[in-house]
C-alpha cells in the first residue's frame, strides 16, 4: 500500500468514525412528575391525550379544583418542582414555563422562548433553575424562579462542555460531563457544590439525582453512590437492599430513595430510616423535602408517602402510601421523536403519546421482569482468549467496512477531482437552470409540502453564499429561455391592453390579464410608455433583470415566465397567470376581503402561504447559481394560483450580490415603505436579510390583517407602522390582541403554530440584520408550525441564529 492510498484510509477512517458518533444516552433528562415541596404540591404530564397537558394537585386545597390545569391546550415534554415553583418545557424545548403554586391561580410565566436555540436537560433546586441547550458555546443557561438572568461565571459550569443530565439543589447544580468521560462537575453559590464534584472526581457516571445538600448516582459501573452531606445517614445506601443497577432516584432534605432495577420497588434510607414501599412497582420517583412520589407501573396513578404528606403522621407514616386523585394516565416517560432503536419502545407507547411521538424504554437497557444477567467470569490467570470477543470482532468489522467504503469514496472523488478540473481552479460551467434540491431527511426540495425534517437529519443552511455584484448579461443571452412575442400577438390577446383587462402593476410597468391564441391564460407586463431618458433607462433595466432572472429560476413557489416581447421602446414580459391573484387584495382589498374565500381565512392556509413565500425566497437565497437578493418582498408580490399555492414575483428591482460575505451598497436604496430594511434604507446596506425583514412584515400581515402602513383611528388617522403596532404586543405575551378578527380564535393546535409564526415574524424585522433568522431557518419554523396545524409536534430545526429570550 502506497503512503498515499494508506494516508487516505486513515483520513476516511478518521472521518467516518466522527461522522457516526457513539450515542451517549444519559438517564433521567426529563421527567413527567413533579413536587413543589413548600406548597406540597405534585404537578404530572398527563398520557393518551391529544395534548401531552400539565395538571397539579394540592392535598391541602378541599375545593373542587385540587386538580388544577396548567395551560390546557399546550404540550409539554418535562416537568421539575423547587420550593413553590415549578417548571416546564414546552414539546420541542423551545419555551420554558413557570408558576407559582402559593397562588390559587397558579400564574404563569414565562422564562424563556427560542426556536433554534432550544432547551433539554431540565433542573430546579430551591430557587434555581438551569437547563442545558443546543448551543455548544453555551452549553447550560441558569435562571433564578423570579426570572432574572444568572448566566454569569459564578453561575454557570465552568467550560464549554457537552452535558448530559443535569440536577441541582439548594444554590448548586451538578451536570454530567460527556465530552469528559461522564464525570460531574457542579457550580452555584453553595459551595457544597464544589465538595460533591471533588468527591465524585473522575468517576464515570450514566446518572445523578441532587437533594438538598447532597448527591447520588449511578455510576457507568451500575453501583449506586451518593456525596455531600451526611449529617442524617443520607449517603450510607444500605448495602443489603439489592440497590445495585437502580433505575431512578429522588432526594429530599436528608433522605434518599431509589428504585430496585431488579423489581421496580422504592428503597428509602436516611433522615426517613431504612424503609421498603414494599408491594409496589414504580416507573419513577421525585421528593420534596420530607416527602416521596412515585408514577407506580401498574396502572400509571401516583402515589406520595413520607411524614411531610398530609395525612400521614405516626410511626409508619413512612410506608403508608396515599393515591392521587388525578383523574388520568400520567406519562411514565417523555414522548420523543425516535424509533427507540438502543432499548426499544415502552409498552402500549403510541397509546400513551396519542401518536405523537414514541415512549422509549429507559437506558441502560433491563427488563424489569427478571433480575440482571450475571456478568461474565474472567478467564483464569495464566491464561489467553483464543479469539478477540463478539463485540470486539464485531467493530473492527464495522471499521473495516465504513473504512472500505470511505476509502471508495474518497478514490472517486479525486478521479472526479481531477477529471473536473476542480483541483487546479478549473470549473466546468454548469447550466444556469438548477434542478430542485433535496434536503437531508425529507422527501422533497425547497418547494416540497413534506413534513419537517427531524433534528438529526436537518443540515444546517448558510447563512450567506458568495454572491456577485454585476447584473447578469442583456435579454438577448436568455433569449432560449423564453418564447418570443410579438407586440401584435399580445395586443390581441389583451384586447389592445385594454383597460378591462388591467389587473396590476409591477416594478416597471402595468400588467394585464391576456389569452394567448394557443388558449393559454397570461399575465402581461407592459412597461410604462413615456419619452424620457431616465424613465426609459429604468424600464430597461428592470426589463433586463426580470428577463434575466426568470428565465433561468425555476421553482414551484416562483412565478414562472413565459415570455417576452421587444420591439423598438416596448419591452413587455409573459407571465403564466396567477387566478387567484395577489396576497395583498385578499388582505387589504375591501370588495375582495367581502368576497375572499373562505380558505384564506383560516389560520393554517395563512402559515402554508407564508411557509411558500420563504421557500421561494430561500431558493434565490441558497440555491440559485449565484444567489439573488430580491429587495422587493411585499404582500403584492406574493400571487395566488389556481391551488393556491403562492408564488414570488416581481424580479424587476432583483440584484445578484457581491463577491463575499461583506456588506453590499448599491447605487441607491430600493424597496416599498413599510417593507424595506431599515439597515438598507438608513445605511445603504444590503444583504439577504434585506428580503428577510420584507418576509417578516408580510407575516406580520397574515396574522393582523392590516397593511404594512396604516392609520389607526386611535391616533387620530395617524400612519403606524405595522411593526411598531404588533411587535410589542408579541413580545408582551398579548398576541391574541393583534390577530385578524376574520380568521377567528386559533383552534388547539392552530395557537402554537399562530404563536411559532409571530415569534419568527418578531424576529425577522429586528432593526439589524445580523439580528434576523436567516432563510433557511424561517423555512423550519414555518414548516414545524404547518405540522403543529395538523396536530405533529414535530421536532425543531437548529439554526444558526438566537432567538434571545424576553
């Protein structure tokens, strides 16, 4: 084997081996029950329901409503309880939530929304919660239960680490480390948080339970071991309980529990003695301080016991078990969207997440029924394996395969390299006409009405592309892109551009409505007439950009062109015809808002335009060869067909970029009031996410109902912005206020895709454009919220920019 044929091996190798990444699963990083142990209240994540819903329970409350719901119509993934607090994510850990159980009313608020940068391992002690995220430069956010902000050094893990579950208890938190082996590491004001990490040191842990002052876990071995404090016995896990392998923990003040993996029963052991729930199989268990719950497996109710649970003082009130009486099936464990390959599915899962995701059987993998298989006896001293074992055998065979297949490929490509020309700056030139493109994980291209991609498979868009500054050459090089008209031809076919038959107009001209002889239905722009240079100048130009655009984009959420016609001072171009016609009309227009279909008003075909509009505009962004910056989005320009499908149009004031990703300054500033960027406006600075903000504004107008600039009679007649009216209100929380009386109250799955719309349309019109979600991203959100419309929760794109939250 050559050096090079033995380099490009361990290349690939190297490659394939980061490419597909062993799984590190960690236990417990999100649960479905809950206590707040001031107020002893339990909270749970009700099963078998449309909505994954929230309801809590308060013993000491005789009214009616012990049984209280938190925000009935949303679905949530995890649930944690501090002092009076408890909180949860949303399903897609987008949003985190909170409310006080001291107040009858259980308020709620809000701490955190983001739909890139979104939340996982979930935790609160006393008053501090933290959460782990998506984003690798800040891998855990911290709160305080008023909602400030504790994302400081002395609050936050020390290193930007990959983490797995996360725990915390009276002003600290701990976290398991997976880029380090699985060891813990904690921070917070309580410096017993630093005492418990240095005692736990490079052990390898798959999970960790926090109480007040201590912890325990289970360590990568199976043995259970707790640190920190022991002034009431809380770390002596008695040896003779068959505790080894345990499947959950919970932790109070100076007392700790665990379930027996072998049988599901609870162990207790501290501050509340050496105590058995015996007779009862748990799936999982929480505490409060001097109190248990636990979700028991037979029939999915909950059940606390302890000497802090009413009713249950005297000497054996550490074994009596009290029922809830929630009045439902609670989740054993957080619907997710996998196929549940490392230890398969819970039973009766699809039941249990009523079809919207899968229940997965906890890691490591066991089955309850039967005790742990013993683990195998090591040879003899002196002695040696004749054969390396199955699993061993196994991954070199796995290395050898991925290996010989990288390796074919990296061969390919450097005949392809070199064949091409590529490697010597030689690039063949491709027809400007580029095929529809198809994500990673999806059935479809840019235009294509699947589902989204899960989070796994979705590729990250760019943000920008390297993009030219020069305008594309003159008609007459794209003239076998398009047929060629004569002015007689499509004067008969709009009755002399008769007035009749005028149905808008464009960036250069006005547009009729035409039958060609051949029975095709068209859209005929005619640039305006008039003997003036400089009028005459720009009608060219537009004419040529358009020309030059359209005749070599083809999308299915792009209006399409047909033809054109030149002769002497005319310059006309042929448009398929869009039936249903503008977006705007059916909007704003008062004769056709009276008369507009009833599809229009509805909340789902209102997010499906929008999603169409963005993957229009994502296709000039990201695929078209070089990209496009269209400087004219508006909802005139967003044309209905007969499907109502809605297509982009209008390319007259379009322009190919610059070079690179730097700042691009046209001639002048171009664009309509009300939709251009104010960064391309007050700097002359133009960039992608000027059509961004123009995106932003026509959203803005299929939730509101009202034009980008109008009068509010509240202000006397005064022009408002239509930014300035809807975003506060979106950021206050009061987005019902704002919505288009038309369309009607957004049904149950409608108010969460309403809701992922007008945060994304929030976020599109920040005043600078680094600020702005770029195209790709926008295309994610809109399509999770057309499948949030059809009752999905399906999961989230990460993108590349931050939602920062309120």
């Amino acid at each position: 084997m050559t050096k090079l044929a033995f380099a490009l091996l361990v290349a690939v190798g190297f490659l394939a081996a980061i490419s597909f990444p062993r799984l590190t699963h960690a236990l417990g990083s999100g649960s479905t029950l809950a206590v707040a142990y001031g107020t002893v209240t339990v909270c749970a994540i009700v099963a078998a329901e449309p909505n994954q819903r929230i309801i809590c329970y308060r013993p000491g409350d005789t009214s009616s409503s012990a049984v209280v719901p938190i925000l009935p119509n949303v679905s949530y993934s995890t649930v944690v309880g501090g002092e009076t607090d408890v909180c949860a994510l949303r399903s897609g850990g987008y949003s985190l939530l909170c409310w006080k159980t001291d107040n009858l009313t259980f308020p709620v608020k809000r701490l955190y929304i983001n739909y890139t940068v979104t939340l996982q391992s979930l935790s609160i002690g006393e008053e501090r919660i933290c959460a782990t995220t998506t984003n690798t430069s800040t891998p855990v956010f911290c709160w305080r239960t008023d909602g400030s902000n504790r994302n400081n050094s002395e609050e936050l893990p020390n290193g930007n680490y990959s983490m797995g579950k996360i725990t915390s208890g009276v002003e600290f938190s701990c976290g398991i480390v997976l880029s380090e082996n699985n060891r813990v590491t904690c921070w917070g004001d309580n410096p017993v948080g630093k005492q418990i990490e240095r005692q736990f040191g490079n052990m390898s842990m798959s999970n960790i339970e926090a109480g007040f002052s201590h912890v325990c876990g289970v360590s990568s071995a199976g043995d259970l071991v707790c640190k920190g404090d022991n002034s009431t016995g809380q770390l002596n896990v008695p040896s003779n309980k068959g505790l080894n392998f345990a499947s959950g923990l919970a932790l109070g003040e100076g007392f700790s529990c665990a379930i027996r993996r072998s049988s599901g029963t609870v162990v207790c052991w501290g501050s509340m003695g050496e105590t058995a729930v015996g007779g009862i199989g748990f799936e999982s268990i929480v505490s409060g301080s001097n109190f248990a719950c636990g979700l028991t497996t037979k029939n999915l109710s909950v059940v606390c016991w302890g000497p802090g649970w009413p009713g249950t003082n005297g000497s054996n009130s550490n074994s009596t078990v009290n029922e809830l009486p929630l009045g439902a099936d609670i989740l054993p464990w957080p619907c997710v969207q996998s196929s549940c390959n490392e230890c398969g599915l819970y039973p009766d899962s699809s039941r249990l997440c009523f079809g919207s995701g899968n229940i997965c059987k906890p890691s490591p993998c066991f089955n309850f029924t039967a005790p742990p298989p013993p683990l195998p006896a090591a040879p003899p001293l002196g002695t040696t394996r004749s054969s390396p074992s199955k699993e061993l055998r196994r991954g070199l065979l796995a290395f050898a395969i991925v290996g010989s297949v990288g390796c074919f490929v990296g061969i390919c490509s450097i005949v392809y390299c070199l064949w091409t020309g590529v490697c010597f700056g030689k690039k063949k030139v491709h027809n400007s006409v580029q095929p529809t493109i198809t994500r990673a994980g999806s059935n479809g291209g840019p235009g294509s009405n699947n589902s989204p991609p899960s989070r796994s498979s979705t590729i990250r868009r760019q943000s920008s592309r390297a993009m030219r500054r020069q305008r594309s050459g003159t008609s007459s090089k794209h003239a076998d892109r398009a047929e060629e008209f004569s002015l007689a031809e499509l004067a008969a076919a709009t009755n002399d551009f008769s007035f009749e038959n005028k149905i808008g107009a464009g960036s250069f001209g006005v547009v009729y409505r035409g039958k060609l002889l051949d029975g095709r239905e068209v859209a005929i722009k005619r640039g305006e007439t008039g003997s003036k240079a400089k009028k005459f100048q720009e009608k060219e130009s537009a004419f040529e950009s358009e020309l030059a655009f359209l005749s070599r984009l083809h999308h299915k959420h792009l209006v399409r062109l047909v033809g054109y016609c030149e002769e002497k001072d005319e310059r006309l171009l042929v448009y398929e015809y869009m039936k249903n016609g503008a977006l705007y009309d059916h909007l704003h227009d008062k004769n056709n808002v009276e008369k507009s279909s009833s599809l229009l008003n509805s909340w789902k075909m209102r997010i499906k335009i929008a999603l169409d509009a963005a993957r229009g505009i994502e296709y000039l962004h990201n695929y078209a060869v070089p990209p496009i910056i269209h400087r004219d989005i508006k909802s005139s320009n967003i044309l209905l067909d007969v499907s109502w499908t809605a297509r982009v149009s209008d390319f007259g004031l379009s322009l190919m970029g610059p070079e690179s990703d730097r700042d691009y300054r046209p001639m002048k500033a171009a664009g309509t009031v009300g939709y251009i960027d104010p960064e391309y406006y007050g700097l002359n600075v133009l960039t992608a996410k000027s059509d961004v903000y123009g995106l932003g504004v026509v959203m803005l107008e299929l939730l509101t109902g009202k034009r980008a600039i109008f009068k509010n009679d509240e202000n006397g007649g005064t022009p408002v912005s239509l930014v300035d009216f809807a975003v506060p209100a979106i950021m206050a929380g009061e987005l019902v206020k704002v919505l288009d009386t038309r369309v009607g109250p957004p049904e149950l799955n409608e108010a969460e895709a309403v809701e992922l719309m007008a945060y994304t349309a929030m976020h599109c019109v920040n005043l600078e454009g680094k600020e702005r979600p770029t195209i790709g991203d926008i295309v994610s959100n809109l399509e999770r919220a057309v499948n949030v419309c059809d009752g999905s929760h399906g999961s989230i794109s990460s993108g590349t920019f931050s939602i920062v939250s309120e």
